[in-house]
C-alpha cells in the first residue's frame, strides 16, 4: 500500500487516480457532445460545416483511435515511459489539444484532435494498470472494490462533461465548449501532481530486462519507433493542412474499417492455427473470436449516442421541459445516470441469480444485451415516424432509448472484458485484451459512419430515411440477439470449464 491515509477505507493514492480519471473523462465526453455538433454546423454559426457524410467519418475516425491507440499506449508505457510518467504525458497531450481546438481555424481543429487522441492512448490503458498496483497479491475482493470506485469516477466525469461543456459549446460558442473540457484536464493534471506522492513508487519506471545490453538494445529501438512515428504524424499534418495532399476523412474512414476487420482476422487465423495452442485453448480462443463479431455489432450501435442519436436530439427531437430548452448535448449525459442508478442493481442481480444457479452465462448476457440494444432503437425508431408527420418528438423518447442501452451495455461490456480474462492462455491475456478493445473501437467507428445517413436534406426529401435508419440497426443488432441465443449451446460448450 502506497500510504497510511485511506479513501473510503482503501489506499489514499486511490483518490489521486479517482480525480484524474474523473477529469479525463469530463474532458473526453464534454469533447463528444459537441464535436460532431460543431462539424455539422455552419461557418457563421462557427462550426465547420462539413456535410453528413464527412463530419461522421471524422466522428468515428476520431471515437475509433481514441480506443485502438490503447495498445501502443500501453506498450510504450511498459516499455519506456512507465505508467506515472505516460499518463502525465497523455494528460498534458489532452489539454493541449484542447487549447488547439480553442483557436478557430481548421488547420489547429485537427491538430488539437490528433494530440488529444494521442493523449488517451497514453494515460487511459496505464491510469488502470496504477490502479491495480495499489493492491496486493492478497487484496484481490478490495481491489475490485477499488476498480468499482475508479469506476464511479469515469462516470462522474461522463456526466458532468456534456452538462457543462456541452452547454457552453452549444449556447455560447463551439471552441469555448472544448476549451472548458480542456480546463477540466488542466485541473486533473494539477492534482495528479500535487498528490501524486500517495502513489509510492507505484508504475515510476516501465518494465526493464535482467540483461543490461538488451535492455539497452530495446530502449535504442523505443526511440527509434517514437522518432519514426513523430516525423511520418508531422509529415501528414504538413503536408495534408498545405493541402498539398488531399485527405478524404470518409475514404480513410472505411479503409480503417477495412484494415481493423482484415488483421483481426488474420491474427485469430495465425493465433488458432499457428500459436501452439491445445485443442481446448482453440476452443476458448475461437469463442473470443466470436464473441468479438457481437461486441463490435454491440458498440456500433450502442456508441451513436455522440453520434446519430445526437443530432436526432439537436436536429429533430422536442426537448422543452417547463417552458425551458434542454441543450442537446445534455442528452450525452443520461447514459452515465443509469450506469450510476444501475451497476449495483445488475451486481447484484448477478449474485443473486448465482446464488439460485439460473445465473445467465456469457454469451446469454451478451445476446441480452444486443436485444436490449435493439429495443432502445426501436424506440428511437417510433419516435422518427413522427418526424415524418412534420412533427418533433419528445426528448423523453430518448431517455427510453439510453436506459435500455445502458441496460445493455451492463449485460455486456463487463461480460466481455471478464470473459476474455478468463478464456483466454495466461501467456495471450494481454493481446486478447487489446484485441478486444478493438472491437470497440471497430463499433465506434461503424457508429460515427453511421450518422453520415442523417443529412437533413435529404430527409426533407425523404423523411422515411430516418426510421429506415434506426430500424435497419434494430433488425442488425437483433438479429445479432437471436443468433446468440439460437448457439448458446454451442457455443457455451466450446467455453469449457468457463462459465
């Protein structure tokens, strides 16, 4: 333990990592309420003014390597930097980025967006791993109990993100709005080192070899990546920002998809058939595999909430309450509500459900979770008909969208991640993690994609486009349920001892 001082009975440096996460993620979700709002809008009223179908490639090119530069993140960190020292970094590249977007021109835009996606890669994987070291070997119940309370913090952070950001981006001024979320990563920054002493040595240094000229071999090869990596990003930026190359943000986005899906696969191929695994590790491995293609269908649809869903909020939705306007971006907000109101109810459903052994297993929960998702849109989807009346619907639709979608996610995302923990070789843990996370970041970018079908002319034009829309992601995502539950016998008997 890292001090005598406690934080609700754990470790003090408990609440270092709580407030800095907290800001983190006030920044990152204050950032997401407005960001494809500010695309979207026009130059006069200081957005960018992009159509529908580029704002949303950048939307979920932007959501897509937020999650997929995890991996490099954590590497480095291991590797070099050491957890303490990645997640300063990554804040300072946060805030800075921020501070890029204040400016409003469209050259610092996508500066500010590329340092702040470096900044998550860096400090969102190695913030959790600190977590973790605050811990014994022996204190495995409490440091779950410490995740929990980490966790409380991402959510506080989720919620009061769009509250604030979301409401001056969208009132005041766009670039004020990510300004304010570039505060909010200021004031973390500045607790994580005013406090950072609560920490102990915890995650000072990175990993390092027993042999000395290996050690240094891999350290030469670090710089090297990092100094090759930094030239090509600065090459890009010239040369795209001089416009001397053309970049098409919708091209990128699908060539993205495309390379996500093709290495995913080739690497299960190369894992299943080439990794020296048994006959019963292929069987987990392959229903990691599987279990992949439902989360990704999951996030594709359940991450529009910044996204399609957003500007069904802002564009089509009646959002009065008492003779006042909910700003749009407040509808960001609901999600992390649940999640609070609802994790400990799913928690102990759980237990008391094992406790009777009718507990669902994995791909049970999962199949629940995409159903629930499905539900979520087909209320969405109703509430589009009445835009095609020339009407606008009640923003309470939505709020019954984001419980059954929060709903879902409970049933699913802290299925999946102890899923893959469990199924998956000790010596494969780590990149079947970070094969996972890419299944989130593959669903987001598929949901930013997605927004690109709501372009209000076109919907004047035809306003059956936007029912179509949220059905076509009800018939996918349900679909998706039934499969799940149809296989479960299979698939749970290819589990093994897992559960």
């Amino acid at each position: 333990m890292s001090s005598t001082k406690t934080f609700f009975g754990h470790p003090r440096g408990l609440a270092t990592l709580f407030f800095t996460e907290m800001w983190e993620r006030f920044s990152y979700y204050g950032m997401r309420a407005i960001l494809i709002l500010f695309l979207r809008d026009s130059i006069e009223n200081g957005g960018l003014g992009l159509d529908a179908k580029n704002s949303a490639a950048i939307y979920g090119l932007y959501t897509m390597f937020v999650y997929l530069l995890a991996m490099p993140g954590g590497w480095l960190a291991d590797n070099f930097f050491g957890l303490r020292k990645s997640v300063f970094i990554g804040g300072c590249f946060i805030a800075v980025g921020h501070f890029f977007l204040v400016i409003p021109t469209t050259e610092t835009f996508f500066i500010g967006l590329v340092c702040i996606v470096l900044g998550v890669g860096l400090l969102k994987p190695n913030i959790s791993g600190i977590v973790g070291g605050l811990y014994s070997t022996q204190e495995q119940s409490k440091r779950d109990a410490g995740f929990s309370i980490f966790y409380m913090g991402i959510n506080i952070g989720a919620f009061i993100g769009p509250i604030i950001a979301g409401a001056i981006g969208e009132r005041i001024a766009w670039n004020l709005g990510f300004g304010v979320a570039g505060i909010g990563m200021v004031l973390g920054l500045i607790q994580y080192k005013l406090t950072e002493k609560y920490l102990g040595d915890i995650g000072v240094e990175p990993a390092r070899l027993d042999d000395a000229s290996a050690q240094t071999r891999r350290d030469s090869m670090v710089k090297k990546v990092l100094i090759g990596f930094g030239v090509a990003l600065i090459t890009v930026l010239v040369l795209g920002l001089t416009h001397t190359i053309t970049i098409n943000p919708f091209v990128i986005a699908n060539a993205s998809g495309i390379i996500i899906f093709v290495s995913v696969i080739s690497y299960f191929i190369y894992i299943l058939f080439f990794g020296g695994l048994d006959a019963v590790e292929r069987k987990k491995i392959s229903v990691i595999g599987i279990l992949f293609i439902f989360s990704a269908l999951f996030w594709s649809g359940f991450e529009q909430a910044g996204s399609s869903l957003n500007i069904f909020a802002l564009e089509y939705s009646d959002r009065n309450f008492l003779g006042w306007e909910i700003p749009a971006s407040w509808m960001q907000s609901v999600n992390a509500i649940f999640i609070i109101a609802l994790s400990p109810m799913f928690a102990w459903l759980w237990v008391w459900l094992a406790n009777r052994n009718i507990q669902p297993n994995t791909p049970a929960k999962f199949s629940y979770g995409l159903l629930l998702l499905a539900a979520g849109f087909a209320c969405v989807a109703v509430a589009a008909y009445y835009v095609t009346d020339g009407n606008k619907p009640l923003f309470w639709w939505l709020i019954l969208t984001y419980l059954l979608h929060t709903m879902g996610e409970l049933c699913l995302s802290p299925v999946g991640l102890s899923a893959v923990t469990k199924l998956s070789p000790k010596k494969l843990v780590g990149q079947m993690m970070g094969i996972w996370f890419m299944s989130v970041a593959f669903g987001n970018l598929i949901a930013g994609l997605m927004a690109g079908g709501i372009d209000d002319a076109e919907i004047q034009a035809d306003p059956s486009i936007l029912p179509n829309l949220f059905w076509f992601v009800v018939l996918t995502t349900g679909v998706g349920g039934f499969i799940l539950l149809i296989f479960n016998k299979p698939i749970r008997k290819l589990m093994g001892d897992i559960h």
